[in-house]
C-alpha cells in the first residue's frame, strides 16, 4: 500500500519543508518512528515535554523540534515552528501513498454512460452507475459502489467496500474509508393513521475538497435540499451525519459522534467523541464541544462547552447519583434552610 | 435512481390523495422543495408557525398546509389535515423509486437451488447462497451478499454492501440501507476457567413487512430463540440491536441508539438517538425516549423518559460536576442543618 | 450455514465435557432451546434461580444445571460445574460451523504473490492482495477485501464484507463479522497554517489468536508503532478502537463502545456497551467498565466503575437537571448555613 521508498538527508528534507538544521546537514532517514520505538535510519519528533526522558534515551538519527527544545538534544534535528506538522509532511514523504494504477479491473462493471479518467484506478468487483464521473488519479477500493450521477473529483481515494449513493457530489483530493456511506436516505417520517409514510430523501450529499471521512461513518442525503460537508472537514469513524446537516470547513470530528438532522456546525470546531449535537440548531465557529457531551442548544460563543458525568467506582456512584431524582428537592430544602433563620429572628423579635 | 418523472396538477394529487383544494386547482407541480428554496414548478408544505415569514416569501407554485393555515398564503394550495404526511406522499409521487430492472446481473454469483423472482432485480456482485429465496420486484445492490437459506419477501429493496446472514427472514416492502448487517451472531460468552467459551448462535433474525433500516445498523440473531422486528419498524443508521431483542410494530428507533440482547420494546416507541436499553427488560407501548437516555429497568407506564446530563461552558461544568461525587454527603449535610434548629429549639428550652 | 447434525446421547455428550448425569443416560437430543421454548429432543440449561418456573414446566429432554440445583427437575440432566459454558460447548457440539469448502471461487480476485491454504475457501467475489496469506481452513467470506501483505491465521472466519486493510495481522481461529473494518486509518491530524495536515499512519493492526469482532466494529491502525488486539479478546458490533490501542487478553467489551487512541485496557477487562476510554490512559487488569460510561483516567484498580447519569419521568428529570448548573452555588450556600449556626451563637454569646 506504500509506494517507491528511499532515504532521504535533513538537508533534502529541509528544502522541501522549511526549518532549520542543527548538527549534521547529511544524516539519511528512511522511516518515521517514537522517539521510543526509534532506530537507526529513523527520525522522530518532539513537541511535549512530558516525553523528555524519552527525548534523552532516543536511538533515532534525527528528531523534529521546535525552537524551544533547540538545545534539549544533541541529535541531528530539525528546528521548526510546528514540529507535529512537519512531521506528517516528513513520515508522507516518507510513506508516500501509492499512485494509482491506471485501469478499470476486469472484474468491475462501470456503466457504458459512466466517465471514468484514464489514470484512475478502479479495483475489483467495484460498480459504477449510469453517468457518473471519476475524476484523473482517483483509486476506487475493490468493492466500492458509485451510485447514478456521482461525481467523484481529481484524486480522491475511495478505501475498499464503500458506497455512494446517487447524485451524491465528492470533492478534491478526498478520502473515504471502508464502509463509508454517503447518501443513504436521512430519517424522515411522517406519522399518520397509526402507520409511518416514508418522506423521499432527494436531497444529495455535496462534499467539498480535502475532506477524510473514517472507516464505517454514514452521511445521510438531504431531505430536499443537501447535506453538506465543506472543505478541509474531517471526520473520524463511526460518525452519524444527519440529513440536511452543513459541516463548516476545517471542522474535526472525534469517532462515533452523532449530528442530528438540519444542524449547522460552524468552521474550525472541534467535536469530541460520542458526543451528540441535536437537531435544528447551530454552532458557532471556533468551537469545541467535549466528548460524551449532548449539545440541545445552539452555542453563539466560541470556546468549550462540556456536559458528561464524572465516573468513579460504582459503590460510590450508587450513593451519589440517586441524588440526582432529588437535586430539585435538596436545592428547596437548602432555600428553606436559609430562609428559616430570617423568619426564627423575626419571631424572636 | 429515480424512475419516470412528469408534472402532476393539484386536481390530479387531490385525487389521489384528498384533501382540498383552495385556488387554481390546474397549477402544474413536477418537483418538491422547502418554502424557502422554492421556485417555479415546485410544491411545498407548511407545518410549523415559525416558517410563517418562509410561506410569505416562498416563490413555490402550490403549498401543503392544514385548516389552520388555509388563508396564511394566497397562493394555489391544498388543505389536509396532515401537511407533512400529505408532502410526503406528493413526494413519492413526484420522485418514484426506480422500479426493479428484472434480471441477475452477469457478476452476481446465485446459488442454483436458490429462488429468484423473475422481475427481481439482482445487481452486479451480489452473492446469493443456497437456498434463498429472493421475492417479486425486490432490488438487491450491487455487493449484496445473501447467505444461504434467507427468505426475502416481494417488494423489498437492499442498498448496495448490506449483509444478510444465514437463515434470516426479511418481511415484504422492507428497505435495508448500505452497510447493514442482519444476523451476525449475538455476544454470548461465557467465561470458563480463564478463558471465553463462545455460545453458539443459533436464532435467527425475523423483519416484519415495510420494515426500514438505515445504514450500517446492525441487528444480531438470536443466541436460541429468533430476533424479532416486528412490521412497520423504522430504524435510522448505526443501530445495534442485541440478540433476541423484540421491537414492536411501528416503534421508531433514531440513529447511533443501542438496544441490550433480550430487551422487549412496545409498539409505537419513540426512542432517541444515541439512547441505550439495557438487556432483558421491558418498555410499554407508546414510551418515548429521550437522546443520550440509558434505560435501566423497566418501564410500565406511556410517556417520556429522560435522562442526559445538562451541557454548559467547560469553566462551569467543571465546578459544578466534580460535586456530583459529593452529592451523597451533600444531602447528608443538608439533612443535618435540617436536624440542628430542632435541637437547638430544644436545647433552648 | 452449520454443519452435518446428528442427536448426542448424554452419555456421548458426558463423554466428550466431562460432568455428571443424573437420570436416563441413554437419552438423546439433536437441538438446544431455551427451557421456555424447548419441545422433545431438545437440551436446555439452567443457571439461574429465577427460571426455576420455567424448568419446572419445560418440556426438555434434558436440561443441563449446576450441583445446587441437581434434584430441583426429576428430567434426565448433566450436573456440572458451570452450566452455561457447558451449554455452550454443547451448543457448538449440536451446531457445528460448516467447515471450509476448499477453493476458491472463480469469482474471486486473488493478486498472484499471494499464499492462499489448499483447504482454504475463498468466496465469491473476494479481493487478496499482493502477498497476503491466508491459512489452513480459513473461510473468508463473499465481498471481503484483504489487503497487501495480510497475514491471516489458520482456522480463521471473515463473515461477508469484512475489509483488513494492507500489512495488518490476525491470529488463528479469530472470527470477524460482517462489516468489520481492520487497519483504517487512525485520526492523526496536525493543524497548519489555518488547514489540517494528515498524519501518515503507518503502523499496524495485530491480532491475537481466538478473538472475535462483532458486525461493523472498526480497529484502526497505528500511527507509527502498532494497534494490538490480545488473544481471546471479545469484542461485540460497532466498537471503535482508536490507533495504538492496546487491549489485553480475554477482555470483554460490549456493542458501542469507543476506545480513543494509545489507551492501554489491561486483561480479562469487562467493558460495557456504549461506554467511552479516553486517549492515553491505562486501565489495569480485571476492572469493570458500566454501560454508558465515560473513563477520563486511569485506572488503577480493579473493581467497577460507574458514570451514568440515571433516567426518570422527563418532568421530574426537567426539574433536577436544572440544578446540575448551580450545583456548585448549591455546596456553597450548604457551606455558609453550616458556618452561620456558630457565628449566630457567637454573636449570642
């Protein structure tokens, strides 16, 4: 799954990516490490200091750091402003994704009316639908199904047993794990004379460019208009994407976080983990939301908003939180109690 | 993926669906649109007070609306006593689910003792074992994979990649959507002598008729007796049904909920997204429960059933949840002050 | 999907499990059930004082208990240790998994550096990748994708549409279900200059021998060193295990948990459904986790651990949730009533 690997000196790499290089300029890397796990050939990074010991025992043959800890080592290193961030351009560099290889597999049905780029990949077993279109350099996972009118742009890199549905519009440069859905129908029901009616889901799901969406995560169509997810979002597994919902660019999602239909989540967010944003309301940019935590209102500010139950051993937990069906009472009898010295004065008057 | 679209007058859905007509029953609709993103040609619905300024603004050619609502707009319009229901029919008509393209598609792979409806559509991929039987006019996408012995009633439509394990019996007019898994074994181990000793699971799951479930839900087969889904059952996506769960008719289920092995839920239940129910239990018909809801013991009585922690700015979540692990003492303390005026009072005399 | 049947005596059947029969040994039976749904022929089990009604009514062949229970039924029984895991293997004894069917199936798409077992079966429309190798007796389902340089364990079972993605691992009898996703990326993401970077991932997903993952559980590969799942680790549908997670023997997590990143859970752990263990933490050994709750440290010690909140009539829980935002005001003011009592007899004095 790696492409063409080679060794690579600091100096190569700082003028691809910038920096500065202290110690030896010709020190080859061929791989990315832990400043743990680290052997020779390796390069690792440091950006928190709690890792210092770690730092200190290292057997990698560079380390990436920020300016601060310039001096913490005597390692070849790089210098840099974000040392995670160079990092990941670093360990890509060094594990560069595969090209695609250009050619439909012998075992995939693409519809005659469908457009397919001749320097795309399209594995095993893959169907493609009547008129969709698969941008140049695309790598479409064996098992993947595009649904009628899908169009997929430049690059993208749809991860084995994924499907679209229909109509559904997916960016640039975008990645879609193993058992992704994009377009299944949102839930949309109307209750009448004691049976549910389907409402028709004909709304599509647009996705903007650079977006990765985790393994098995579901972004439900729109009801009437679109769901949409806008560029630079990226959302981690087992996320549950409402229909209608509008994800702002450069928002990140945590795994198996739930956001209810017609939700509009501002850019730059941060969501934790299985938490759940309801449904009809919107968040502002900048905002982080904590895991576990149930968000029932819009939130106009930005900042951190949390809402989970502290855990603690379970015997203690069984004292505290049958409290909970009595806090009402307990905070009338705290009123009762303060107002009860005021009124015993007035009567001692 | 839509089958033949045309125009249809308010005189020709009156008469397939009633209600009454107020202004030109000759307006000519061919699409469904929200009040706001309207425009020629299109129907809407009006159902909420709060989209009054959207119903006075929209440019749709006809509206949905109730009695209630008859003279909040001018504008070619029918009157029904239930607008949403009544737009989702119009919907339908106007946005027809493709009919099944009869066939097997030459890449699927059916056993030869399965049964196969002649005008059953089987897309590219699919997998059908021995034994199966697969109904008139279902669709069954591409990548299917249909184990050996599973009933699939007529009329019945699964979304590519949805998995149906052996055995399992699937109702008429059911819609399964991409991802789902019905039948994987149940989670049944018992622990001896150090060491996990799989239960073999060895029921089935049974969906009754005009059942849907969203994608990548899963419902897990009995560990003896069967699963049961019972008719009219609308779940949404990434939804685990435990083994030997019974789900009764019409009940609703949104996405991300877990439902414990054994657990009976009633008929017409509305449960929240992300709720979890508790193994071998009951809940009565006509219960509601709220989003992020645990269900610990049974619930007897109709009604609504709550309980998620409060969200507010980390800051203050912070101060005020670490008393949670105080609450017991807390309300000993206040029962204390309670005690004390007393004893002083007697202490006085 | 099972095997060849035949009826066991309990004679054949204590042979084989050890234990101890009481009555007619001669007795045979072909099917277990429950003791409520058990007709002539079948065994079932009794582990649990409250069903002692329905063993007293069952219509059971024969029933399978422990020694304290050994005269409560007159019917012929196998007394024993731990009578639900010898149901279990009795079970298993009755309901045989089919064996492999040996081959491949001329569907199926396999690369041809890969090692493919003469025993193995390999279903319809499957991918293996380039020197993936897969072991004695495996079954890989229809529709799974294995990727490049897999190695997969002998006697090992993948359910249809099962995806492992390139160069992870997995041990011999291991049991993946429908859906489950092996090796996706983790969420590695470092911010830049106003956009998100992605973090190659590049370490593995290994796999112990005897585990078991439910439908649509997704394991995520290492960042840099690897995700490790223990032997005979039992995992139920829609779990998320976040990258260089490491779970530790015979651990038991429930459906819907999630298992952020580098958090290690020690051995023969229980962890309950819809449960959360946040990012690098360390859980010891023998520690029970209850549904619904939110780990946020380590832990350090064995024992159960709660963090759920509890649910009620939603009326009630309106008024007392209200009070989890002032519940830090409230422990205040119990304070000063607490201290006014002394300066009130100060000022008495």
């Amino acid at each position: 799954m790696h492409g063409e690997r080679r060794s690579y000196s600091l100096r190569e790499i700082k003028a691809r990516f910038g920096g500065e290089i202290a110690g030896d300029p010709g020190v080859e890397v061929r791989e990315v490490a832990t400043l743990e796990s680290a052997t020779a050939g390796a390069i690792a990074f440091f950006a928190n200091e709690r890792y210092l010991p770690q730092l200190e025992a290292t057997r990698a043959s560079a380390v990436i750091l920020g300016a601060g800890a310039r001096d913490a080592t005597q390692l070849p290193r790089i210098v840099c402003a974000n040392p995670y961030a160079y990092f990941a351009r670093v360990s890509d560099l060094l594990n560069p994704a595969p090209a695609a290889r250009a050619g439909v597999h012998a075992s995939a049905v693409v519809d005659g009316s469908a457009t397919v780029a001749p320097d795309a990949e399209i594995g095993p077993c893959v169907a493609i639908g009547r008129e969709a279109r698969i941008g140049a350099g695309c790598v479409i996972g064996a098992g993947c199904v595009i649904g009628a009118g899908v169009a997929i742009g430049a690059g993208s890199r749809l991860y084995p047993n994924v499907t679209v549905y229909h109509g559904c519009v997916i960016g640039e440069r975008v990645v879609l794990h193993s058992g992704v859905v994009i377009g299944a129908d949102g839930f949309g029901i109307a209750m009448d004379d004691g049976r549910w009616v389907k409402v028709p889901q004909v709304g599509r799901v647009v996705i903007g460019n650079d977006v990765e969406i985790g393994a098995n995560t579901t972004v439900d169509r729109g009801a009437i208009d679109d769901t949409v997810i806008e560029e630079g979002v990226k959302l981690d597994n087992q996320i549950q994407v409402g229909h209608n919902v509008r994800i702002g660019a450069h928002t990140a999602i945590a795994a198996c976080a739930g956001i209810a239909g017609s939700a509009r989540i501002g850019r730059y967010c941060r969501i934790g983990g299985a938490s759940g944003i309801a449904g009809h309301l919107t968040i502002a940019d900048n905002v982080e939301i904590s895991t576990f935590t149930l968000v029932t209102k819009s939130i106009r500010e930005p900042g951190t908003y949390t809402g989970a139950y502290v855990f603690e051993p379970h015997k203690d937990w069984r004292r505290n939180a049958v409290q909970l069906r009595h806090l009402a009472e307990l905070a009338d009898r705290v009123r009762a109690l303060e107002e009860k010295p005021a009124k015993t004065r007035r009567r001692r008057r």
